[in-house]
C-alpha cells in the first residue's frame, strides 16, 4: 500500500492533495515500489532555504528536497517542494506551473527510491526517468 500525506504550508498557494497523491503513486508504481509512507510539503522559499540550511548545511532556497527515512520494506520519506521556485522555474522553461511542480514532486520521489544526480552519468539517467514520468502523468492525467 502506498500512503501520501500532503501538506499546504506555503501562505499563498495550494496543490490539490489528490493531485499530488497522484504524480507520488504513478512514479512509486513505475519504480515498482508498491509500499510506501511518502510526506509532500509544499512550502514558500523562506521554509526551503530554513530546511536546506538546517539539514543539508546549505545557505539557499533550493526547489525540491527529500529525506529518505526509511528503505526497509516500506519506503518512508519526505519532499519538500518549494512553490515560490516552482513558479518562477515554469516561466523560465516556458512550461505550466502545473508542469513544473510535476517534475519536482517526480524528481523528489526518484531522489527517495534511490537515484542521485550528483554525477553526470547517473544525472542524465534520472532526467531521462524523471521527463518519462513526467510526460506520462501529465498526458494520463495521472497527476
């Protein structure tokens, strides 16, 4: 079973937590992972860069982080997907806002089910994955 606990914590701006719950399933199942306790936070970029400072020791806003938990049978974790920069990032690509908080929220639960884009190779893979995702889910409406 896969859970998904969603939190509107930014002041301003909502994602529908179905919406959310949604694109967290889609790359969940298509990862294979069918048990999973996943926490989506969306926040302003005053919380991101607090989180980033205090857990990653990284002075800055940045648009997405994820904290594994725990990866034992249950993959448990946490994502934190900063609105303020989403918003900003879907005009700069010239993509929707909607778009834009899909390939985060996706690229948070790939960061979860183990992949890292720290080195080119395995960045380029994980992009690959993540725009496959988020092309489907947008096109199915899974989103």
């Amino acid at each position: 079973m896969i859970r998904v606990a969603v939190f509107n914590a930014h002041g301003r701006r909502r994602v529908p937590p179905s919406f959310a719950a949604g694109v967290v399933k889609s790359t969940l199942r298509g990862e294979g992972i069918t048990s999973a306790a996943i926490t989506v936070v969306f926040a302003n970029a005053r919380s991101s860069r607090s989180v980033n400072r205090r857990f990653l020791g990284h002075d800055r806003a940045t648009d997405v982080i994820s904290f594994p938990l725990e990866s034992g049978p249950v993959l448990e974790g946490e994502i934190h997907v900063n609105l303020d920069r989403a918003v900003t990032q879907a005009a700069a690509y010239g993509v929707t806002v909607k778009n834009e908080i899909t390939r985060l929220v996706v690229h948070g639960v790939l960061h979860l089910a183990g992949y890292d884009d720290r080195r080119p190779g395995p960045a380029r893979r994980m992009r690959a994955r993540q725009e496959s995702y988020v092309a489907r889910i947008l096109w199915e409406g899974n989103g």
